[in-house]
C-alpha cells in the first residue's frame, strides 16, 4: 500500500511539472537518456557516436540525461556529441519531491522533437517518468521486461513510445541487445563489435604511486544482497598474495566504505586502500595495470572488461546471460563464478531454473565459495601464466 501511494505522489508531480505553454525551440532538440548504473553504461558507450551521428538526428540539438554516477567518465569523450549534459541524481529524485519537480519541469521545458530511450529494464519511476515528461512527437524504446514495474504499474508506458524495438530471444548479452537498439534508431548495420574505450585519453598518477605487483579487490556493491563475506575475499587474497607475491588494492565508491574497512581490519598481508580515492577514469587505469581483479557482480567488472583485466566475478544466477558470463567473443579471461546450483541448472539446461534467472533472484551470493573461487583461480592461471 505504502509503495501504491508513492506512486500516485510522483504522479501527481509528473502532472504538475508538465503543465503549462512551452516556447518554441529555434533548433530541433532531441534527448537520449539513460538513467541506470555504471555497467550498463559501458556496455552501451561504445554505440554513442553511431545513434548520435545517425541520419535521424542530422541537425538536431542533441541533448544527453546520465546518472550521476558515470559523470566522469561520460565527461572524458563522450560529452563531445551531445549538446547538453542533464545529470539525475537518483536517491533525490526517489526521494525530494521539490527536486523531482524541478527536474522533470526543465525536462517538459526543453521542448523536445524527439526523445531515445536505450534502457531494457525501463522502470516507470525513472527514466519513463523523464520520457513522459518530455511530451516529444518521436519516442523510441525498447520492448521492456517486467522487473521495474509492480503489476499495477503495467499500463503506464502503454503508447508512451511511437516507436518500440520489439523483445529479443533471451537470454541476450546486454552488449548485443544494446546493438540490436542502435540499429533499430539508426536504420543502418552497426561497426561496433565489442564495448571499447580510449584509456590513451586520462590523464592521471594514480598508478604511478603504486610501487608492487598488484591486484585490485572490490568489495563493495550498492545492493546489500550483492555482498560477499569479507572473510570470502580475505582468504582468496590471502591465496593470491601466498602464490604470487601480489599486493591487495582495495578500491570502490563512499558506498563502499564499510566494506572496504572490514577487509583492511583483517587482511594482514601488504595492501593500499584507494576506496573513494579514485574517479572512474582513474579505477580504469588502476584495473588496465593490475594482475586481476576480485569482485561482486557490480560496474567495476564490466569496466575492468573495457581494458582486459583478467576477472573473476562472484554472481549469484541473477539475469543470467545478461550481464555474465561474458562472451568469449568479447574476451576468454572475465570468469563468473556462479553457485554449485546455477552451474548444475546450466549444464543440465534446466528450462525451470533458467526461466527464473531471467531476473534477480535472492540466491546468496555466499553460495559462492571462497575455496570455488580459489580453485577457479588455480585452474586459470595455471593455464593462463601471469605476466
């Protein structure tokens, strides 16, 4: 009931935001938005140029609405084809009204012709609130799964988008799907093959102050139910100091704080905690030099992806196929490392379970043993030697 009422308060805002004459653009403006998190970003950014540069906004003022979170990193090439730059700040916008007002308001003022929407997981509360409050002639998305919508919610995108790119056969790489949408927008066969970023144009001396082979620990994640024991990743740092002599480098966000202390209180072999001291472009360089990478399944995989860092991901099942396993078309050393039950479900093709894992499922991730990861590890590098 309480999340039914919730609803109808940030209707009753949208309402309010979209009232009202608007002035006439002296250029036609368009938005592509994309409000999620830092992993769908980087399998996305490498499409940019195509859909901007495309024949359907040829002389259009092109605006872009981000996450906060990826700013930095958007900042460093990818502003460069967009007009405008309108950064979300999520918690606010869930939760301050005024601002949640004031933001949809400048997004109906903009006037826009057309607005693009690359998201799959579409959620009513974010990025289609945004859409509906841009009342552009043109909308194009995707035919969405259910995972943001509650069932009362369902008919609120209904005509929201002229035009809708219909629903892929699951599971589908979210790299692939994203393809697959920029086609769709364009109208042409996409040259982009695999997620890809200029890691030549950051500037920094983050790694200049690490002094030792490393490699990097990411313990954190902003959902609590995505967190691995920190004894989990002790004990297979322990096993990567105690084989090859590497230094542990703790990194993650303020979010990930709490996580990153815990692990720095009982590890005791040599470390560097860079937690909340790195921006994105700065982790991309400290994940391009590091040995591997350890983590939950967070951005932070996807990025070390960008700039092939050997990774061995912790997951639990969720959206399998989605986001991991990872292609080897992509690359053959970013290992998920999923419980004994969904690896057993995948070899025996299990239609039931499989179905389930389409969304997040509440399989804890300490079903992924530290003595699994290890032996994971182990079998990797034994055929794949560290430089």
């Amino acid at each position: 009931m309480l999340n039914f009422l919730k609803g109808l308060v940030y209707d009753l805002v949208l309402i309010l935001a979209i009232t009202g004459r608007r002035k006439k653009n002296t250029t036609p403006k368009a938005l592509i938005v994309r409000t999620d998190e830092i992993g769908d970003f980087v399998l996305w950014q490498s499409f940019i140029a195509e859909m901007v540069q495309c024949t359907l906004l040829q002389n259009y003022a092109v605006d872009f609405v981000g996450n906060t979170s990826i700013r930095t990193l958007f900042n460093l090439q990818a502003k460069n084809y967009f007009s405008n730059s309108i950064w979300l700040h999520k918690n606010a916008f869930k939760t301050n009204m005024l601002y949640r007002y004031k933001f949809l308001r400048n997004i109906y003022l903009g006037r826009y012709d057309i607005v693009i929407n690359p998201i799959y997981s579409r959620a009513k509360r974010i990025d289609d609130s945004i859409v509906k409050a841009a009342k552009a002639k043109n909308t194009y998305g995707m035919f969405r799964n259910k995972q943001n919508y509650a069932s009362y919610e369902q008919l609120y995108d209904f005509r929201l988008y002229k035009y809708l790119m219909p629903e892929m056969q699951k599971p589908v790489f979210e790299f692939y799907r994203n393809k697959a949408f920029t086609e769709f927008v364009t109208g042409k066969t996409s040259e982009v093959f695999k997620p890809t970023f200029p890691i030549n144009i950051i500037h920094s001396n983050v790694t200049s102050r690490i002094y030792h082979d490393y490699f990097v620990i990411f313990p954190g994640s902003r959902h609590e139910k995505r967190i691995w024991p920190t004894e989990n990743f002790v004990e297979v740092s322990n096993y990567l100091y105690e084989r090859f002599n590497w230094m542990a480098l703790v990194c993650g966000s303020r979010n990930d704080l709490q996580y990153s202390r815990s692990f720095v209180k009982q590890y005791n072999h040599p470390l560097k905690d860079l937690t909340n001291k790195t921006t994105l472009p700065e982790l991309l360089l400290v994940l391009k030099n590091a040995k591997c990478l350890i983590s939950v399944d967070t951005g932070s995989i996807h990025l070390a992806a960008l700039v092939n860092t050997t990774t061995f991901g912790v997951f639990n099942g969720s959206q399998y196929g989605r986001f991991a396993p990872y292609p080897e078309a992509f690359s053959n050393n970013i290992v998920a490392v999923y419980p004994h039950t969904i690896d057993d479900a995948v070899q025996k093709n299990d239609v039931k379970i499989m179905k389930k894992l389409e969304y997040v499922v509440n399989i804890p991730y300490a079903d992924v043993t530290a003595i699994k990861m290890i032996t994971t590890i182990k079998k990797f590098f034994d055929t794949h030697p560290p430089h």
